[in-house]
C-alpha cells in the first residue's frame, strides 16, 4: 500500500506553519479525557457507517479517529482491512486490547496509530474507505484535514463523514458550546470537485438521550460520495 502525507489539498485553505493549535485538539487532552472513564464510547460501530458500508464489498478502510475500535473492529469482521487512527494514546490502547480479544481472523485485519493529523501525518493512499465519525475541528483545519483525507480515497472508494449537525447546538443534548466547531454536510461536499460523485449529504434525524434520561431527537449531518475518476 503506498503512502501519502496528509498535507494542504489543493482546494482547500492553507495554514501558516505558526499557527495556534487549539487544546482540545492535542493529545494530552484526549488522553486525559479517557484516563477519566474506563470506557468513552458504547462499544458498538456508528449506525451511518453501518448503514453505508453494509453494502460495500470489503476492502481496504481508514478509521479516521477510532477511539476505542468499535468502528473498526466491525469493518473487519466483515472483511475489511482497517487502519483505525487517533490522536490518544489510551485510545489506540484501548482499541488494540480490544482487537486481541477479537478472533484471530478478525483481529489479524486490525491495525492502530496513534496520529495526528494536524501533523501532516503520512497514511495510505487508494483506499476503498474512509471513515471519519464526528471529527470537529474549526476553519481553517478542518477543510484542510478533511480535503487530505479526501485525497487518500482510491477511485471507487467511498468518502463517509458524519458529525453532529448544527442543529443540534439549539437542543437540550450536551455538545461543546463552539458553534465554530459544528458544520453542515453541504460544507464538506464544497470541498470535492468534479472527480466525486456524492451520493448523500444530508441531515439525518435520530433519538439521544439528555443527561436527566429523557429522548431528544437531534440529527447527524451525513456525507457520502465515492470518486468516480
């Protein structure tokens, strides 16, 4: 598998090497923040990757911020081999403790990088998936992230971004208060050029719970385009 550097995409903005990174985006934050449960996450895969790559022939995927492997550890127990990624320490640990208790098969698919990819990071290239599962990050970051990764997806493979909609700022559910960090699937298709053909990009409603246990219905901002040259 070749390698390419997560670097500016042409289309997107460009950063000056001296630019301010943000606390939250560093790895003592995240791995303090998982120091502090013994599980983040519920363990199970996201419903919109179920939901596109349910359908897809097996191949190889790139887990963008695996956390604890859930994602991951789906993909390759239905075929795929998967690079799962992230900026944690402890989450990288986490999901590899996690895939040795998978079967051999299984687990023999898995691999896991602690990355960060406002390093410039370099990851393979002519993927058949990238899956990036509410990544928030603020301009001008994100659409250089985002346009990268975009570029590691081989003709034929499938782009599937998710995040927490905008809308969701304006409900009773807990979210980071930096509407900065929030952005529209419509946003995100700007990024692509006449090489993709999107396939979704929408608002997808669905139920969470708020913390006094009652449903709220928020939606999940939805991209999915595979490129098609």
């Amino acid at each position: 598998m070749m390698g390419a550097q997560v670097a500016p995409h042409p289309s997107a903005p460009q950063t000056g090497k001296g630019y301010a990174v943000r606390v939250e985006y560093t790895q003592e934050f995240w791995d303090d923040r998982y120091r502090q449960r013994p599980r983040i996450w519920s363990g199970r895969p996201n419903r919109q990757l179920v939901a596109v790559a349910e359908d897809l022939p097996p191949g190889k995927a790139l887990d963008v911020g695996c956390g604890e492997g859930a994602d991951a550890a789906w993909l390759a127990s239905r075929g795929w081999a998967v690079l799962g990624i992230d900026v944690s320490e402890v989450a990288v640990s986490r999901a590899r403790a996690h895939a040795e208790g998978l079967d051999t098969p299984v687990a023999e698919r898995l691999e896991f990088r602690q990355v960060d990819l406002l390093a410039s990071p370099e990851l393979p290239d002519g993927l058949d998936l990238v899956s990036i599962q509410f990544l928030h990050l603020p301009e001008p970051e994100r659409s250089r992230i985002f346009g990268a990764l975009a570029y590691l997806v081989g003709v034929g493979g499938t782009l599937l971004i998710v995040a927490h909609d905008p809308s969701d700022l304006s409900t009773e559910v807990r979210r980071p208060p930096q509407p900065d960090l929030f952005y529209t699937p419509q946003e995100i298709a700007a990024l692509l050029d006449d090489t993709w053909d999107v396939r979704a990009c929408e608002s997808r409603p669905r139920t969470e719970r708020t913390g006094d246990g009652r449903e709220v219905t928020v939606h999940d901002a939805v991209l999915q385009a595979v490129r098609i040259r």
